[in-house]
C-alpha cells in the first residue's frame, strides 16, 4: 500500500511540476497507480470507467447552468446596475470606490456562483474607475481578488453542490444557508481591512448620492437582487431542487439581460461559447477528481490517513487545525474542484468521529481552498483580477499579504465557532 501512495502522489506531483494540465495530472496518476496491482487493461479501463460514472449525477448538471447564468450576468448589464447600487449607498464615503469593490463583488458572486466571473466583471467595470480617481491600482486588485471569493462561500455555488457530491449528500439546502454568515463576516472583514489602508492613504470622500440616485439605483438593481430570493427561496422552501434552481436561474438572467436590451447575438453566441468551454474543464475536472478518490479508497488511503491523524491527537481542535494548515497548503497548487473531491472523502470520516458537523466542515473546506485561489502558483481568480487589473503579481503581492491575515482570522473564527455555520440551518430543521 505504502508503494501506491507514493506513486500516486510522486507522480501526480511530477506532472504538475512540469505544467501538465492538472485534470490531466490526476488521471495519469490514477492510471499509473493502479498498474502497480492490476494489470494495463484493467488500469485504463477502471479509470475511465469511474470517470463515467463519476459525472452520473443529477447534481452535476446545476454546475453548467449556473456557470451560464454568470456569464450572462457578466454580459447582460446585471454586474453594472450591482455595481452602481453599492456606489449610490456608500460610494461618498473616503475611498468609497473600495468598498464597493467588496460590496458589488459579494452580491455578484452570491447571484453568479462563480469567483472568476465576480472578478473579471467587477475589476473590469470598477478598475478603469479606481484609476481615473488615483486609487493604488495594485490594492485595487487585491482587494477584487479577495472579495471575490465570498461568492463561493455566499449560496449558491458550485463548489458547495460539488461537496455535496463528495461528502455523500449532505444537504445543499443546508449548506447554502451554512454560507451567508461565514461569507459576510469575509466580506466585513476585508472592508475594516481596506479602512485602515484608506485612512492610511487618506483618500478624499467621493460624491455623495441623494436618496432619489439611491432609490432609483435600487429599483434598477431590483430585479437582479430578486433572484437570489427566487433561487435560493426555492431550494430551502423545497419548491425545487439545486439543479432546477439553475436552469431557472437561466432562464430568468437570459430573460432580464434581454428587458436591459444589452444582449446581442454576437454576445449570445460568446457567452454560449465561453460556457461549454468552462464547463468542458469543470466536468473533466470533476470526471478524474472522482476517479482519483475511488483510486484512494481502492488503496485504503483514507483509512490510513485517518489513523495518522487521530494517531497524532484526539482533541478535536487541534486536528481541526493540522486539517485547516494541509488545505492551506493544498489550496496553493490544486485547483478548488478536484481538491475539494479528492480531499473530502480522506478528511470528512475523520471530522465526523470527532462530532464535527459535515455541514460545518464543508463550509471550513471551502473557505481554505478560497485563500488558495489567491495565491500563485495556481491561483486562478489571483492571475484573472491581475490581468483585468492590467498589473503584474508581483506587484500585487504585497497588498495582498494583509488581506491574506484577515482571511486567515475569519477562517478560524468559523472552524472553531460551529454556531457561525450551523445557527442558520438550525433555524430550518
């Protein structure tokens, strides 16, 4: 067993290092790995065969339809009208433009599902902005980047539908109302955050807005912000399931960009053309993670890793941490899909022998493999908000770094405060 581990892990780790594409790193490594006990036929065969039956989930297909909604909220003039919402409220305030950076950022990634959409549409809009009023353009991106993946957190996301699927079915329900309360406190986190930097900086109040630019901004918005209510209304109140939810969401942005009058068929054809696209490599991603986590399980790898684990320990807190530091880790060179279907099925037996709620535990995973996705090497909403941004990571590192310390605060108070997650669930049980 010792001997597959550490092919499967070498290796993996190998082709990474040498820029193979990491859907591509985990399935030759699954391949390589089983040829140590069955024979080739077998090897490619099982693998592609729990491929297949991976992407069999009913679950799975809310995934292409919310990355369609994004894009065409990204298209369709919904990111504007979010944003110039979050300017008319505080957008006269020192350095007002930042904070509607994390603001418009948290309602467009917790409409779209998606960090990569919240950055490029709320950095591409805001950037050009920040710059024409002398804002750093470096913190600028930093601050996009980070607030971005509140979306993930802040329902509905993919990435909780997929630990859902990881985890054996726990509630999607449950863990969209576990999200609010951790991706707020984010969100507020990073705004005190960005306060000191203003006053620091002493940047001018903008132009305050009057209460007509505030109530016209808001009816404008409006209809943007009721999808959230329609979507995840639907889902807790059991009308319909994540994936209805999805093709609804669809269907309701495709119908409101349209009343904006801001979509083209050459737009259309892009967005639709962008979608698949995304959806090609979240699928393949997805396809191999699941092959990767039948491999362990083939192997006993979560058993022995469990073993390990409440070998070093028996306080529930200290492995909370030890598992907190590895997905830190891990969130630096995987990307969040595969990590969170790899690493799920090893840690959650674990936390759930020590009465952790898998709920609760979702969530905790989801906001480390957040930080991940803003940091390099593979840092995907990182390298999106630096090139809208048009500026470079090393540049933007050290903005960053604060940010890094808030996000690192925040996810601790929510791993060692379960109430912070499972309070709003409790409420409808």
């Amino acid at each position: 067993m010792i001997v597959e581990i550490l092919i499967l892990v070498v290796s993996f780790l190998i082709l990474l290092s040498i820029g193979v594409p990491v859907a591509w790193s985990i399935g030759i490594s699954c391949v390589l790995t089983l040829l140590a006990s069955l024979d080739s036929m077998a090897a490619f065969t099982t693998v592609a065969q729990r491929m297949a039956t991976g992407l069999d989930s009913f679950s799975l297909l809310a995934i292409p339809f919310f990355i369609l909604a994004g894009q065409i909220m990204n298209q369709g003039g919904i990111a504007t009208r979010l944003i110039n919402f979050a300017k008319s409220l505080i957008g006269g305030l020192p350095g007002g433009l930042i904070y509607v950076n994390v603001i418009a950022a948290m309602l467009f990634g917790a409409i779209s599902g998606s960090a990569v959409a919240a950055a490029s549409a709320i950095g591409g809009i805001l950037g050009p902005r920040m710059e024409e009023e002398n804002y750093s353009k470096e913190f600028g991106a930093a601050i996009n980047v980070t607030a971005s993946t509140t979306g993930l957190v802040i329902p509905p996301s993919n990435v909780l539908i997929v630990y859902s699927l990881a985890s054996g079915g726990v509630s999607i329900a449950a863990l969209f109302l576990a999200g609010y309360i951790p991706g707020i406190l984010m969100g507020l986190a990073l705004m005190l955050t960005a306060a000191f930097w203003i006053k620091k900086k002493k940047y001018p109040a903008g132009e305050k807005s009057s209460l007509k630019t505030v109530a016209w901004s808001f009816l404008d918005a409006l209809p943007s912000l009721f999808l959230l209510v329609v979507v995840i209304g639907g889902i807790v109140s059991g009308i319909f399931t994540a994936t209805e939810a999805s093709a609804i969401a669809v269907l309701y942005t495709f119908v409101l960009a349209l009343i904006y009058k801001e979509l083209s068929r050459k737009k259309l054809y892009h967005i639709f053309l962008s979608s698949v696209g995304t959806t090609a490599i979240v699928m393949l991603l997805i396809a191999t993670s699941m092959s990767m986590s039948w491999v362990m399980s083939f192997e006993n790898i979560p058993q022995s890793v469990s073993e390990v684990l409440l070998g070093l320990s028996d306080n529930k807190f200290v492995i909370l941490l030890i598992i907190n530091l590895l997905l830190l880790f891990v969130g630096t060179f995987m990307d969040m899909t595969p990590a969170i279907l790899i690493f799920t099925p090893i840690f959650l037996p674990v936390m759930q022998s020590l009465g952790v709620d898998p709920v609760h535990f979702g969530i905790i995973m989801v906001m480390n493999l957040c930080v991940g996705l803003c940091t390099p090497p593979v840092g995907s909403v990182l390298f999106i908000g630096v090139s809208v941004a048009k500026t470079t990571i090393q540049k933007v590192i050290k903005p960053l770094l604060p940010l890094y310390v808030v996000m690192a605060i925040v996810l601790l108070l929510v791993t060692f405060i379960p109430e912070i997650s499972t309070w709003l669930p409790s409420l409808f049980e």
